[in-house]
C-alpha cells in the first residue's frame, strides 16, 4: 500500500523501420503515451498502446492524454493507499477508456513490483524464463515483397509467421507463402475487415493449414464469429472483440473462437490480462501475447505476461529491430533459437535511456500533489 506522489506523462515519437499495412491502413511512425508514476518507495513505467487515430480502438493519444490528466491521474494521485488492484476499482465509475486505465495501472504495478523486488514475471506465476517469439508481416505491396519479408524474419529465427490480410489480398497470397514454406507456423489476421458472407474466403483457407485466423469479422462481434467457427476447420482467434475477462467468457461459451489473442495493454492492463488468461486456462484454450508495435517499455511487459503458464502458442513479442532502428530502452533481442528472455529484474525490469527518452518525447506533463 502506498501513495502516488507525482505523475509524469510523455509523448514519444519514434519511426519505424519499415511501414506496416494492416486492413486498417499505414503505419510509418510509433507515437505513444508513456507515464511515469512516482511512489514513496519506486517508480513505475507504464506504456499505453494507443495510437495517434482511433483506427485500431475508440482509444487514441490525445483522448488518452485528456483521460489521464482530467480524470484517472487525480484519482490516483488523490488515493491515500493505493495498489493496481485497488486501482481498478477507482476507476470503475469511468467506463471503457482501458488503454488509458492500463496505463496507470500497469506503472503503479511495476512500482509495487520494484519495491519489494519482484519482477513481474515472478508474480503472475510465469513458467518459464524465455518466450517463444513469432512475428507480425504487415500486407506488402507485392506477393514477391511479401515472400521476400517472410524468407528474411524466418532466417532471423522467428518461429511462427502471422499475414495481415484485407478482401482482395489474402488467399493467393497466403498460398504462395505456404508453398514456400510448407511447414512453417502460419496464421492471418484480418483485424475485421471481412464479413460472415466472405465465408468462401475462410474455406479455401482452410486448405493451407493455418495455426489460425484472427479476428476476421466485426471488431466487437462475437456472434457472427461463433456462426463462422461452425462452418471452417480453422482455430479462429479473436483479438479486437475480448476486451474483457467476461467478453472472454462470452466468447468461449458461444463457440466463438478456439484460441485468444490477449492484448494487456488494451483490456485495462496486467491484471485484466491476467483474468483473460485464467478463464482460458480454465477452459483448456490456449493464449498467445499479441502486440502493439509497443516500446521496451511495453514489450518487457508482454514479455512477462507471455510467460505465463497458459500461454502456449508463438507470441507477438518480436525483436526491437524489427521495428526501430532505436528502442526507449536496451533493444530487445531474438536468440537463435527464436526465444527471447524476460526481464529478471525487479518489476518489468527495464527502464527507458533518459537521453533517448527525452530526444523522442514530443510532449510533457507533470501532475502532483
Ligand atoms: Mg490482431
């Protein structure tokens, strides 16, 4: 138990070393929210997965920014005793806004952690010290560029390959890619740009023999999935639509996905998170860590959610370098064998380079008591 003394928040933006196309458009730069919480004993990092439009989420950075600074960080600096999981409960009254919520609730937590000298990992009762890593192919503009991308991340180690897909651009590709490798790991996401009518897309998939295909239908949908899982062999995976423990639940009692995709920053933070892994644990359906093309910051804690014993199938937790040419923090890096360690240290167990950290921040502020 402790109080919150001061709050920094930070605008950071970084370029990314390649555009990524997804079904929702381009990307060629990483800007996010990063807050510093400060407590009597520690200070915590928590990194929001908002971006600079609401394309991905309702969420974006300003409406992050106004969240944190009109409602969430007076509440917390106002709480006497204070803990992530009391946090939650303080922001009850506030609906939805969970990126801007695990944000604050993730920071409190690695500050807890660093003060008693737990990493992360340590408390969500991780199995294992390295996580298996797959990586993200964003839609190129050609299938040979698309092959080409593919053939160079799985020389890097990456051991399973996941295709953004959008109407128009999915089987032919996907084909050329499993003929090249006929036994790599492969899956797709379509992050909802398709329809329960496109059925036919998702048959003639199912001859590729794919891990998964995530999030086809509608971003809050869980229906539709369940009526689509019916009719394909394929896992389906949903992402968008479990924002929840209780939409996970949702989704698991209608048949509507097979695997999860569970996204910490994006359900409200680690606890949350946490709660999503338990009910598919519970339930016997693997998860996996996706990724929001997050900083150090943000990718040690997916590192240390990753590790939990649950989550059974390649995460989204790629190297720095297969995003910028320069991470917040120490990079983190792909071993051979297509692992990658998580943080020992106490809390997520990294913390941003200040000279980095102030040549990214784009904007700044400071709530105190
Ligand atoms: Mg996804």
């Amino acid at each position: 138990m402790t109080a919150v003394r001061r709050l920094e928040l930070r605008l950071v933006g970084l370029p990314l070393v390649r555009p990524f196309r997804t079904s929702m458009g381009v990307a060629t730069r990483k800007e996010c929210v990063l807050v510093r919480v400060e407590t009597d004993e520690a200070e915590g990092w928590g990194e929001c997965v908002s971006d600079v439009e609401p394309d991905f989420s309702a969420e974006w950075n300003a409406s992050v920014w106004g969240m944190i600074t009109t409602f969430l960080g007076p509440a917390l600096l106002g709480a006497n005793e204070v803990t992530a999981a009391s946090l939650e409960r303080a922001f009850a009254p506030w609906r939805g806004n969970r990126m801007a919520k695990a944000t604050l609730v993730n920071a409190l937590l690695d500050a807890e952690l660093r003060s008693r000298g737990e990493s992360l990992a340590s408390a969500l009762g991780a199995d294992k010290d390295a996580v298996i890593c797959g990586v993200s192919v964003g839609i190129a503009e050609t299938t040979d560029a698309l092959r080409e991308q593919v053939d160079g991340y799985l020389a890097d180690g990456y051991r399973r390959i996941k295709l953004k897909i959008e109407p128009g651009l999915d089987v032919e590709r996907v084909a050329a890619v499993r003929t090249d490798h006929p036994d790599v790991l492969l899956s797709v996401d379509a992050n909802a740009a398709y329809r329960l009518d496109d059925v036919d897309v998702f048959r003639a998939l199912d001859d590729l023999d794919l891990l998964m295909v995530e999030q086809p239908l509608h971003h809050e949908d869980l229906v539709e999935h369940a009526k689509l899982q019916a009719q394909v062999r394929t896992d389906l995976c949903l992402d968008e639509s479990i924002r929840s423990a209780a939409d996970a639940a949702a989704a698991l009692a209608l048949g509507a996905c097979r695997i999860v995709n569970i996204k910490q920053g994006r359900v409200g933070g680690v606890p949350e998170a946490r709660a999503i892994h338990d009910v598919c644990a519970a339930a016997s359906v693997p998860v996996w860590c996706g990724g929001m093309l997050e900083t150090g910051i943000g990718r040690a804690t997916n590192l240390a959610l990753a590790a939990m014993p649950g989550f059974t199938l390649p995460n989204d937790t790629s190297a720095s370098a297969r995003y910028f040419s320069e991470d917040l923090t120490e990079p983190f890096v792909l071993d051979p064998d297509g692992t990658m360690r998580v943080p020992a240290g106490p809390g997520i167990g990294v913390v941003p380079d200040p000279g980095r950290l102030d040549s990214t921040t784009i904007r700044r502020e400071v709530l105190e008591l």
